[in-house]
C-alpha cells in the first residue's frame, strides 16, 4: 500500500496508507473534517547496492551506469 502525504487548507499536514489509488483523491483532513485535502508530491528511497566493503557500487551521478541508457 502506497503512503500519501497531503495538506489542508486549515494547514493541517498528514499522511494515510491508501488501499487503491481511486481512494486517494477520497481523504478528507483528521484535523478539521475538510474533504477537499491536496495531495503532496512525495519523495521516497530506494536501497542503494553496496559491495563487500560497502562502497556504493553506483557512479557519483547515479543513473544506470552500463551503458544502456546512453549516460554512460
């Protein structure tokens, strides 16, 4: 289940797991009740590959690396 941030008109800021994503635009505010909310646009993490003595296996830029993509 995907986790949402959003943000009230009353300023209130919060966040729910949300079962499908239909349900998303259908929060309403755990503070004031409001039922029009916005929907923030959220960052996430993703594990970064390591070798054995944990050195980041990926470029200083990140990307894909091999090649494939045309960065490289």
């Amino acid at each position: 289940m995907p986790l949402y941030e959003y943000r009230c008109a009353c300023g209130a800021e919060f966040e729910t797991l949300v079962r499908t994503s239909s349900q998303a635009d259908e929060q309403s505010c755990p503070t004031c009740g409001a039922d029009h909310v916005r929907r923030l646009l959220s960052v996430f993490s993703a594990p970064r590959a390591t070798g054995s003595d944990g050195a980041s296996m990926m470029g200083a830029g990140g990307g894909c690396c091999g090649g494939a993509c045309g960065s490289c």
